[in-house]
C-alpha cells in the first residue's frame, strides 16, 4: 500500500489531525471487474485477465488485470488487437449480476463510516467523513480503515484518496493505484497539482488536450496561469470549469443516493468511439446499472437522459420525459435508446463519454397508485430479478431483453462507470 510520507505536497494520518478541511475520500477498486474473476478462480491469480470479448478476437476489451495492461491491454481495445499484444491473456465474459453484489457489500462498508457516500458506479464513490472525526478519527485514517475493512470483507483491493473536494480526492486515488492511500495536504494543493499533464484535468480527453499543447499549455500549471478568457474563448463554458480544476477548486457536495434529485452512471472511454452499434452495446450495460441503483434507493424516474462527450470535448445532452415514473430496466432502455438513435447525430460522434441518468425522482410511497400499470410494473420488476438472478449462474450472454439488438459480441460493455471515471482502473 503506498502512503504519502510527513514530507512533500501530501502528509500521513497523523497530519490529517492538522487538517479539519480534509474530508472528502475517493474510494476506488483496483481493476474491478478482473479481480473479481481473479478472486473467485484462483487459478488466475496472476495471469493476464481479460474481461469482455473474446478469444476469437471478436468483441471489445471491458477491463483487464495489471498483468494484462503490462502488455498494452486497456479497455475499450478491440478483442483482435487485446489479442495480439497478449496472446496468453484469459478472456472471460462479463458478470455484470456478480460484480454488483459484490459492489453492494463494498457500499455496505463504506455506509458503515459515513451516511453520505455518492456511487459513481459499481467500484468507485465520494464519501464525505465530516464530522465523523470523533467517532473513527481523523480522514486519513478511515480511508485506511475503509481498505482495510474492504480487502477482509471481499477480498479486494481498494485505493483511496484524501482531500478537501471530489476533484483533487479523485486525483489522489487516481494517482496512488494499485493498493494506494493518498492524502492531498490542502496547504500545498498547487504543488502536487500544477507539475501534471494537462490530460489530468477531468473530462479533457485526447482531443481537448492536444488543442490546450496547441495553444502551448502542456502543465496543469500553465493552464492555472492562462487567462480565464482565453479559455472560455477557445472551449466555451468548458474553459472556466478547466480553469477552476486547474486551481484545485471544486465545490460540488457529496449527494447520498437517497438525498440525489437525480442518478446517473457514465464512463468514459479509454479511446474515442465511432461505431454505434458498439455504442449502443456499452449504453445497454450503463441502463443496466442504472435501473438496478434506482430501484436500490426505492425511487422511479420520470426522466431518463442521454449525455455523449464527443471526441472535440463537447458535451450533448438529451432527454426523454415518461408517461409514467418507472424503475423498470426495460422501460428505462427504451426511453434511453431512442434517445441515442433519433437524438445522437452521428456528427456528434466519435465519442469520448457515455452517459445515462434518471432524474425526476419519485418516492414508491409517494406515488398514486393505479392497478393496471402497477401489476404490470411488478411483473416486470419479477422479470428483472429473474434475469438477474439467471445473468449470476449461467452469466451475462445466456439471456437478453426482446427487442434489444445485438452488441457487437456478446459480453461487450462498459469498463466503468461514474462521470469522471475512466474504463481501467
């Protein structure tokens, strides 16, 4: 595990008790969906493993261990090309069922610290431990607790980060991976944050980065130096957010699920992305874990939304209003891929995000309830969980939802989740 020393831009738990302002971790499983597989069959312990595709060399890379990424492997990387690069790499198919579960009893954990965790997707969420100092001590050291609670409990590994906002917490378990523990002193921000890539900003990507070493800023540093106007004349809105990161500032709170007034889950991709089908395959598994965490909280949406970040840095949004609240996995699909195929020009792609969100949340107790479409949404809610259930034993590609078109393989999806993810972690 790696622990930034009492030196240096980033202190250990006993500087935390210096620091009341440090209070928001960033809690992050270590290659996921890989481990998991790596846990349940020992065997592959390791060895090279492959989430998603196929050894065929159809399909696309979902996630993949350290031992595969050595070789190149990333996901969101053709099958063919994950193939080539490591040819004795383990391709397994995705079980999407199995690493939720597994991601409930980590969100479990994590509740056990503090009410406000913020899931942005199965493996990673925000956590805001103000004021739980007294009853766990100080940030620093829950983190540790929380890793160490984590690894005993699943048997996986966790990296975290410790700081005063969801941007710089992000940054520091981005930064500390694999087995990380990273706490970001807020009096020496600037001096861990402006000696990095700009590519480190959120949301930049390839294409917004090489415009900013166009316009010769390559350093977290040079961005924060650069006129704010120069910015937002040359990205718009997204030039003040870019600025803003570059200061370390970020005021966004950590929602609870039960408090959100909207849930989404999104990832990110390792490369941008043209072909819609294969768009299409990864949008399927996000409305997935979308329709699982809202009817987890005991709300249904009466919006569902679109969001694409294409590969020029813009960001598209759409949304669809129902004519029923629902947290029906199905219904939540339709609304979701109508709003790819008759919303999402196709000069809108290749895309660098995905997105799928649920807002307009209503309360079950709140809702007036009418027979027909309330038996009918059970039915439906049945058919989730046997679906689920069937996804567990059998795995992912055993069963599909009628009137959903193929993917481009079975087992192709998205890596990750969660607005400022990205697919390997």
């Amino acid at each position: 595990m790696s622990l930034a020393g009492a030196s240096g831009w980033c202190r250990g738990q006993r500087a935390s008790n210096r620091m009341p302002t440090n209070h928001i971790l960033h809690v992050d499983m270590d290659a996921f969906y890989a481990s998991v597989e790596q846990r349940d069959r020992p065997e592959l312990r390791g060895k090279p493993v492959i989430v998603g595709g196929t050894a065929e060399n159809r399909g696309v890379v979902c996630a993949a261990s350290y031992e595969a990424r050595k070789y190149g492997v990333h996901s969101a990387m053709p099958a063919v090309t994950a193939r080539r690069l490591c040819p004795q790499g383990v391709f397994l198919p995705i079980r999407m069922e199995h690493y939720a579960q597994i991601a409930r009893q980590i969100r479990e954990i994590m509740l056990s610290f503090t009410p406000l965790v913020e899931p942005l997707s199965l493996d990673e969420a925000f956590l805001d431990v103000h004021g739980c100092e007294q009853l766990f001590g100080p940030a620093a050291e829950i983190a540790g607790k929380i890793k160490t609670r984590i690894r005993a409990g699943t048997g996986l590994v966790a990296s975290v980060g410790v700081a005063p906002n969801k941007y710089l917490a992000k940054l520091a378990s981005d930064s500390s991976k694999p087995d990380g523990l990273l706490v970001i002193d807020p009096e020496r921000i600037t001096e861990f944050l402006w000696p990095l890539p700009v590519g480190r900003i959120w949301g930049i990507g390839k294409k917004g980065e090489q415009r900013l070493h166009h316009l010769g800023i390559r350093t977290i540093g040079e961005l924060a130096a650069t006129p704010a106007r120069k910015l937002i004349d040359q990205f718009g809105d997204s030039g003040h957010y870019m600025w803003d990161l570059a200061h370390g500032r970020d005021d966004r709170p950590v929602v609870a699920d039960r408090e959100a007034k909207s849930v989404s889950t999104e990832t990110t991709f390792a490369r941008d992305i043209g072909d819609r089908e294969m768009l299409r395959g990864w949008l399927l598994e996000l409305v997935e874990q979308l329709g699982q965490r809202i009817r987890q909280i005991g709300v249904r949406a009466r919006t569902v939304e679109l969001k694409l970040r294409s590969s020029d840095f813009r960001t598209h949004t759409r949304s669809l209003t129902l004519a029923t609240p629902t947290d029906v996995t199905d219904a939540l699909w339709q609304a979701a891929a109508e709003l790819f195929e008759k919303r999402i020009a196709r000069n809108m792609l290749p895309a660098r995000l995905l997105g799928v969100g649920a807002s307009g949340l209503v309360r079950e107790g709140d809702m007036q309830r009418q027979l027909f479409e309330e038996t009918l949404t059970e039915k439906q809610r049945a058919l989730d969980k046997a679906m689920d259930a069937i996804r567990v034993q059998f795995g992912t590609e055993v069963i599909r939802r009628g009137g959903v078109r193929p993917r481009p393989h079975p087992g192709d999806g998205p890596a990750r989740e969660g607005d400022e993810n990205r697919p390997d972690s």
